[in-house]
C-alpha cells in the first residue's frame, strides 16, 4: 500500500513545530552560552550547499533512469546556481551558501535584493583581509559590522560574482540568470509583512525564471513570503519552493494554510541542540502524519461492544430541499470507522434515502423529542448539527437534545449548523454556553468549525481567523471549551488534557477534500471512533480522526497507490483531485481503519 509515495502507514513520529519567537529565543540562548553567532551562520550555509548538491542530484537521477548518464553529466556539466539574497540573515545564509557552491566548483551567481551600493562599499579591506578566500579572518574580525556583512564579505573575497536585481530585471533572460538551481535567501523567519516593490517583483521574477528554466527552487529556512508562525502569504507573493531547508527546528507555517502549497519537501537542518524540557521550547504545536496502530477485536464480543452512535441532522425545513444527504454522509462514515450501531435522527422525508443507501441504520423522526431524548439516553455517543438547519425550530431541537446529551453524559461531536447555533446563543449570552464549557471538563465534547463557523463562534472576519489559525483555535477552546478541529489545508487539532492543551497540525489530506459534505464524513468518523469504548483514549482520539480521514482522501487520490491490489483493473478507475466526492470515502476509511491495524 502506498500512500503519497511512503510504503505503507507513514510511520514517522510527530514533528514538533514552533514560531519565529520561539527561534529567535532558541538562537539567543545558543548565543548567550558564549556560541559565535557568525559560526553558525556558517555550518548553516555548509551543511546547506550540501543539501543543495544532493537534492541537485536527486532531481537529475529523476529525470535519467541510468546512473552513467549521471556520472557523465557532472563531469561535463558545472551546475549552475543562482542565489537570490535579502539584506537580513536569511541574505547572510544565501552569501555563505554561494561560497561553500563556489569551492565545491559550481558556477554561482548572486542576485541582490534591496542593496544599495554603499551596502558593497562599506564592505572594504579595512575591515577584513578580503584578498583571501578566509572566512576565519571575516569572522574573526574585530569590526562592528552584522553577520549577514560578514558573509557577503567572504562571497565576494572568493570573487562571487553578483548582481542587484533592480539592475537586472528588464533582463531576466539574460544568460546570467539562467541556473538549473534557484535558491532563495531573501527572507526568512523575519518577514511580517506583505512584501511590494522591489521585493514583490523579485518574488515574482524569481518563480518565473524557476519555471521557465525548470529549475529546482530551494528556499533557506522558510520560502520567502511565508509567515513563519502562521503560514500565511500575503496576496499571493511568495516563493513556491521544490524544497525548503529549515534551520534549526520546524517552522508552524511551513505546514498549515498557504505554507502548505509554497514549502515543497521540507527537510530539517537542526544545527543547535536546544531544550526541549525548557518551557519557552515547548513546540507550539506538532505534525502528525499517522495514526496509532488498532488493536484487533476481542472475538468474543458482538455489536453493543462497540457502540451505537447517534447523528441528530438531516432536516427540511419547510420550503427548502433539505440536507438530508449530510446526515446520511456522517451515519455512513461512522460504520466505516467502526462503529457497532447507527442511528440517524433526520426528517421523515429522507428515512427512504437514508435506508436505500446505508440499509444498517435505523431511523427516527428527529422532531419526535421524546423518541430522540429516549435515543439520546441509549446512544454511546452524539453527534448532531449536520444539516440540521439554522431556523429557531431548529435552534430549539439543538438546544433540546444538546441538554438531554448533557444530562445522559453523553460524548458529543458539534457540527455544521450545531455550531451556528452554539455562535447564535453565544451572542445571546445564553446559559447552553457556559453549561456547555462546563460539562466539558470532565467529558468528551468535540467541535469541528472550518475557518467560516470559526469566524461565527468568535464574533470575528473569516480574514482576522485565516491570519492566524492557532490563536483562533486557542480563543474557540477558551470560550466553548471542550476539543477542537479547525479544518482547512493542515488542519489543526486542540484536545485539552487535565492541565495542559496539545495542539496538532495534520500532515495528510489533499485539496481534493475541499467538497460538500467532506465534513461531515469527518464528524461520522469522530463519532465512530467514540463509540468503540474497546479502544485505547488515543485511538479513539480526535486527532486519530482526523489522520483517519485525511488519509482517507489520500488513498482516494494518490495516483501511486495499490488501492486496486496494485492491479491495473479498468473495472476500478483511480479518483483525482477534482472530482472526488465525501460518498467516495467510506470505503477508504474502511481501508485506512484495516492498514492501521496492519501496521
Ligand atoms: N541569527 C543567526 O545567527 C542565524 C540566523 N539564521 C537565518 O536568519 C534568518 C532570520 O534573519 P533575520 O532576523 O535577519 O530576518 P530575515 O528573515 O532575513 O529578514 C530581514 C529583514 O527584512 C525586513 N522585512 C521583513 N518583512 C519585509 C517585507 N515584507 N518587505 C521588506 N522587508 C521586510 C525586516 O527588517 P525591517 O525592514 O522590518 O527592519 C527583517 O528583519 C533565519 O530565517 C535564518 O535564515 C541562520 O543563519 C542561523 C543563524
Ligand atoms: N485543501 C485541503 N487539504 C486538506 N484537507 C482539506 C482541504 N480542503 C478540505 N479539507 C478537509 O475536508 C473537510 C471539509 O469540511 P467542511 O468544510 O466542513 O465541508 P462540508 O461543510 O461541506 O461538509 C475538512 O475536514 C477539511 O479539513
Ligand atoms: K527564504
């Protein structure tokens, strides 16, 4: 089985991530042990220029089936960089690099962006020997000048050559320019701003010329115009890198929101061993890409033994076509995760619907209180608010059946139009609210808003969520308590122990997923999980679910995987991208749920 090109279940631990606050602290208790700043700029740059071979390689490999060919290029072919450097230390890291390539033969050429020329002349021999390619005498200099100085002294002492960009750019074909390598050092953790005028034109420049030469582009520590701790881009202006080399430790926004699309393959260069056990250290959040494996069933055990889930949704208000699809979706996936018995509360009008398609259900008339509430007291877990509709008839049923969950001490998964409502009563200053917050101390309450519902439930602008998704998570957690998803491109996962909160970010799922009804396949598989009180607490956890699903969609799209028995059978057409559909995914979450068994 492979998913994304890993064979089988990636088995990788969590990835701890961190903002640029915490780096640059990290940096700063690494210098202030008497560590030399310059001497790590410089093992950053070495232990980079060699990455940058490899990857070089790698690529070339790629494209030749036969390693001769390889060994004949590299001797009749000197690889061509070009280096595109900021005035900060990310700029520092691209000078060195261009070094280190220059020694190892490559032909390097450097592009400055935002130089003015006094920044060449102050960079005179009275301060350095730079007859000398010495990087020891530069950095051993007595001289007041910055680090990033430091290293564009020792580029241009071995004779870099270089150019300002600003000089260049009417000519960007120019044969200069013309590299099979790109890297990117124009700004690293430092950027906070969107970046226009010279700098917005470099980024632009820089993507076209990767593209129209095919070169490889390899971004220093973060692609620049990425936010290091949100994983924002500013309008779009950003480098799309084939591969990111991050310094020191893993950047938050290298993998959530647009980080995602811009950072390639990530590849980790730690360089200092910083305390994990400091609390300053403690990674704002870690990576999963895999779940925990599941134990097998006990063979003496039947349905009840694992649960019976009930989803509250599905209603038509009248004059409107309804959404009893979403109540189906969630019913469906919840088997597919496991769960013994389904139950789905929805308008009368959809129970032929719900039973043509998932026949194992039973069904109720979700405006039947007392059926639902006699169901709620019998039921392992709830999960309501998938098309369960925003009128106030509707807001009175959530309200109903969400005290009656409370009062059975049920776990309980909020969704969809649950969610609307919690946002409404939250506005009203409502009592559900802080009952709510309450009873999720002691028990499972998972909501699961993607950044639109988020923005509701806090009173705020999609935009103001979107910019900075890991306190908008923390701020939902603080107000409603309980666990959280907020779902999206990496998204992140709050589960609150009993005196601290994880938070992860998923490493899996595909924009494939961006279809109606993708979350309510997610809510079935959360409630399904719950409902398997067989399992571990960390099987049945919300971040399981969330892996579970997003590798659900993977397996659907992967044009690598062995789905099929690896057999090319035109029976069993592969899925892409554009075209994927939330009914396709109960048969994958079937798969993932076996794998993980598996693995
Ligand atoms: N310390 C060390 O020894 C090591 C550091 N390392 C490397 O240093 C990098 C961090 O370096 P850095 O702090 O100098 O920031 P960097 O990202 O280069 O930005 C420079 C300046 O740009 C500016 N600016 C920001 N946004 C902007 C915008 N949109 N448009 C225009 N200008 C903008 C802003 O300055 P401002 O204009 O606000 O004064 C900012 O300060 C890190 O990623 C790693 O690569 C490694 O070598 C390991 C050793
Ligand atoms: N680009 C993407 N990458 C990864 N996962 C995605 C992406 N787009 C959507 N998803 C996932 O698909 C689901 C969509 O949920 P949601 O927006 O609530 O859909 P709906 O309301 O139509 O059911 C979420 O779990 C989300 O994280
Ligand atoms: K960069």
């Amino acid at each position: 089985m492979q998913i994304h090109g890993h064979s089988s279940i990636d088995k990788k631990h969590p990835i701890s991530l961190y903002s640029s606050k915490q780096l640059y602290a990290m940096e700063q208790a690494w210098f202030s042990e008497g560590h030399d700043s310059f001497g790590l700029m410089q093992q950053a740059a070495w232990q980079m220029a060699k990455h940058i071979e490899q990857l070089y390689e790698k690529k070339y490999l790629n494209h030749h089936s036969s390693a001769s060919v390889n060994f004949s290029h590299r001797h009749n072919h000197q690889y061509r960089v070009s280096i595109w450097v900021g005035k900060g230390n990310n700029g520092g890291d691209g000078w060195l690099i261009a070094y280190y390539l220059k020694q190892a033969g490559w032909q390097v050429q450097i592009v400055t962006v935002g130089f003015e020329d006094s920044d060449f002349s102050n960079s005179d021999s009275d301060q350095v020997n730079s007859d000398k390619s010495d990087t020891t005498a530069i950095s051993n200099s007595k001289s007041s000048i910055t680090d990033a100085q430091k290293a564009l002294q020792v580029a241009r002492s071995a004779n870099c050559k270089y150019e300002r960009f600003e000089d260049s750019q009417n000519d960007l074909r120019s044969t200069a320019l013309q590299a099979d390598v790109y890297i990117d050092a124009l700004f690293g953790i430092g950027l906070d701003r969107t970046p226009e005028g010279i700098y917005k034109q470099a980024i632009r420049a820089f993507n076209e010329l990767t593209e129209q030469n095919n070169g490889l582009a390899i971004a220093v520590d973060i692609p620049s115009g990425v936010v290091a701790s949100t994983g924002e881009v500013f309008d779009r202006i950003a480098i799309k890198a084939d591969a990111t080399l991050c310094l020191i430790a893993r950047k938050f926004g290298l993998h959530t929101k647009d980080g995602v699309d811009y950072s390639g393959q990530v590849t980790d260069i730690p360089l200092i061993p910083y305390q994990v056990d400091n609390v300053a250290f403690e990674p704002v959040a870690k990576l999963i890409t895999t779940g925990q494996a599941f134990s097998p069933r006990r063979q003496n055990s039947y349905k009840g033994s694992y649960g019976h889930v009930l989803v509250i949704g599905g209603n038509r208000i009248d004059g409107s076509q309804g959404m009893g699809g979403a109540a189906i979706l969630s019913a469906s996936s919840s088997m597919a995760a496991g769960a013994g018995k389904i139950t789905v509360a929805c308008h009368e009008a959809f129970h032929g619907a719900l039973l043509t398609s998932l026949p194992d259900a039973m069904t109720i008339n979700l405006h039947d209180a007392q059926g639902v509430q006699h169901l709620i007291k019998a039921a392992s877990v709830v999960a309501i608010g998938m098309g369960l509709g925003r009128d106030d008839k509707a807001q009175a049923l959530f309200v109903n059946y969400i005290q009656a969950a409370m009062t059975a001490k049920k776990p309980i998964v909020i969704d969809a139009d649950g969610l609307y409502h919690l946002a409404s009563l939250q506005l009203k200053n409502d009592k559900l609210i802080s009952q709510l917050r309450e009873y999720s101390t002691d028990n499972e309450v998972c909501l699961t808003p993607h950044s639109g519902e988020a923005a509701k439930l806090l009173n705020k602008k999609i935009h103001e969520i979107e910019s900075d998704r890991l306190s908008a998570i923390k701020l939902c957690a603080q107000t409603y308590g309980g666990n959280w998803v907020l779902k999206g491109a990496g998204s992140l996962v709050l589960e609150r122990g009993l005196d601290q909160e994880q938070v992860y970010v998923c490493g899996v799922g595909n924009a494939g997923m961006a279809t109606a009804g993708m979350g309510d396949v997610l809510s079935g598989v959360i409630a399904g999980l719950l409902a398997q009180q067989d399992l571990e607490p960390e099987m049945r956890s919300l971040h399981q679910a969330v892996i579970i699903h997003g590798l659900a969609g993977d397996i659907l799209v992967s044009q690598t995987n062995q789905y099929n028995s690896g057999k090319s059978d035109r029976g069993h057409l592969l899925i892409g991208q554009r075209g994927l559909q939330a009914q396709d995914m109960p048969v994958a979450i079937r798969h993932v749920m076996q794998l993980l068994v598996d693995s």
